[in-house]
C-alpha cells in the first residue's frame, strides 16, 4: 500500500486562498481519483471534491483540486477563505487492491 | 434520500468482539456499483479505512486489521455488519460505516457511533 501524507495544519485569513497538498508515496497519483473531505467537530465527513476535480452539487467554487504528476501529489485549494471553511480536510484515493486510502488529514484555521 | 446508521455497544472489554451493524435506508444494498465500508477515527486523530464489501459479496479488509476483522452483508434486513476481535483501548474510537461509488467518491456516511474499549 501506499501513503498519503499531508501538512498537519494550515492556517490563513478570511478572504485569501490556501492549498493543501496530499503527496503520495508510491505509484503515480493519476492511477487512482483523489477525494477530499471535509469534517467539521462533531460531524462526519462529507465530500468536497472528487474524482481529482470534481465538485458535488452545492459545493461553492471556491473550493477546487488538481493533481500534480510531476511531484506526485494532489492539491486542494479553498479560495475567498470564509471562517465557515475551518475544518479538518482529508484527501483519500484507493490502491490496486480496492483498499481504501486516506491521508492523516489537516487543520484548516481561518483567523 | 439514502441514510445509513450505525448501532451496537458503546463499551467493549478488552479480548472481547466489537459487533457493529449498519442499516441502511432510501436504498438497497444489493444495488451493483457500490461498496459498503466501515471506517474509523480515534478521537483526536484522523480517519482509517477498516474493510469494505462490495455489492456482489467480495470483501476487502485493511492488512493492518484483516486478522481481526469480518464484515458481512445481510440482504434481507438491507444491512452489513462489522465485527473486529481481540480488542484492545487502541480500537476505542468513532466507527461510521459508508458507500462508496465505483472507483470514486465515498458519498454518503452514518453519523458514527463511539466505541468505548475499557474494562
């Protein structure tokens, strides 16, 4: 299996953009879709991109993803930062076995 | 609206089997396309994929737990269960089960249930 490995925290101002990274570390990152969640205190996760780029319905567009083959690794960036973005955001991919795979997540604070 | 819930015991023993179902609502589990998984999170900590069933009946568990764990579907009550032995407190954690879509996004998630392991 490989791994997942994202910055434990980040942190920015309401209005600015931030990019959380997600590096896997073996195998291309463009062989599986990258997901990324979002989990608030108390609740459970829910989807914010998926399929590397993709937003769900009723997803703003100031959230968006991308992968990077060049360092292996996924991003998601949060634009026009709003104190209601603050919270726990994982990445997640699957390997060749069908496992399920998710990075050790990061704190997003808007401050 | 599809739903999925979590029950079972709040408090395990230490050695003793961690029986959780999930029942699932607004949908069937027999549905093709879809796996059915239970993932986990240690308070304060982050989330860690347990195993997963697909729809046809095919199993796929987490090499650092699968000597410990079993999860099985029961198609009549639209419900899979997990079941993780030989507990210890470093199992204490919030248990969710979830649906996953294909080879893409986890899209809908139980509102978890804390599994206490203390004597």
């Amino acid at each position: 299996n490989f791994m997942l490995t994202q910055p434990h925290s980040v942190s920015e101002s309401p209005g600015k953009t931030v990019t959380i990274s997600c590096t896997r570390s073996s195998g291309s990152i463009a062989s599986n879709y990258v997901q990324w969640y979002q989990q608030r205190p108390g609740s459970s996760p829910t989807t914010v991109i998926y399929e590397d780029n993709q937003r769900p319905s009723g997803v703003p567009d100031r959230f968006s993803g991308s992968i990077d083959s060049s360092s292996n690794s996924a991003s998601l960036t949060i634009s026009g930062l709003k104190t209601e973005d603050e919270a726990d955001y994982y990445c997640q991919s699957y390997d060749s076995s069908n496992d399920w795979v998710f990075g050790g997540g990061t704190k997003l604070t808007v401050l | 609206q599809l739903q999925l819930q979590e029950s079972g015991p709040g408090l395990v023993k230490p050695s003793e089997t961690l029986s959780l179902t999930c029942t699932v609502s607004g949908g069937s589990i027999s549905s093709s396309s879809y796996y059915w998984g239970w993932i986990r999170q240690p308070p304060g900590k982050g989330l860690e994929w347990i195993g997963s069933i697909y729809y046809s009946g095919s199993t796929y568990y987490n090499p650092s737990l699968k000597s410990r764990v079993t999860i099985s579907v029961d198609t009549s009550k639209n419900q899979f269960s997990l079941k993780l032995s030989s507990v210890t407190a470093a199992d204490t954690a919030v248990y969710y089960c979830a649906r996953r879509v294909g080879a893409t996004t986890i899209d809908y998630w139980g509102q978890g249930t804390l599994v206490t392991v203390s004597s």
